[in-house]
C-alpha cells in the first residue's frame, strides 16, 4: 500500500522480508525496515511536537531550526512553525537521505497514522 500527496508518498508491504516500509519526496525514494520505520514515525511525531513547544516562544517572524535523532536516523526542520521542510539521513548500515519542502509534514504524518503499519 502506498500513500502519496503534493511532495510525499510513504508506503508498507508486510509481506516484503526486509524493507517493508517506502518514504520518499517527489524525487526521491528509500526503502526502510520495520524497524526503521518504527524509529522514523516515532521520530516525525517527535520532531511535530518540539516544533509545536518552541512556536510558543517565538515572534511571528522568527524562523527554526530543529533536529532530533535515533541509533537509525536524523531527522531536521527549518523553516517557520506552521511552514517549515523537513529532512532525514540514514545512517545505520546504509547511507540515504532525503527532503520533503515545506508544508507536507501535517499531511505526512496523518499518512503514517494511516497505514496501520504495527
């Protein structure tokens, strides 16, 4: 099953025997383990939700920048609050990285709610 909207698709085949999960952006594309797909919804939700603390300090004209990471993967922000792109590295056994532009977050999220992937 594969989603996809304005910048994004993300995908999960639980028959697959290793990469079970797909991110990718208009151009790009990875395949993920369950694990890593796992670590990277974890991470999305984490990196929204630090996003969503830090607006409340900020001016209206104030940009950011936010990282979070696992054992896995690094994922980045930058941008303002309500409109910021997002970016990820892979750095466990195998180099991939990627970026989706501003406004895909919210909808990228809702999609990994979705898939029903646990």
């Amino acid at each position: 099953m594969i989603k996809k909207g304005k910048g994004w698709r993300i995908g999960w085949q639980e028959k697959a025997v290793t990469y079970k999960g797909l991110i990718g952006g208009d151009d790009w594309a990875f395949e993920l383990t369950a694990i890593e797909m796992q670590d990277f919804c974890r991470l999305l939700l984490q990196i929204h939700q630090a996003i969503i603390d830090i607006n409340e300090h900020l001016m209206e004209e104030e940009t950011i920048t936010c990282e979070v990471e696992s054992d896995l993967m690094w994922l980045g922000a930058q941008g303002y609050p309500n409109n910021y792109s997002l970016s990820i590295i892979l750095h466990h056994h195998r180099g991939c990285e990627g970026t989706w532009k501003e406004n895909v977050t919210k909808d990228l999220i809702q999609a990994t709610q979705s898939l029903m992937l646990f």
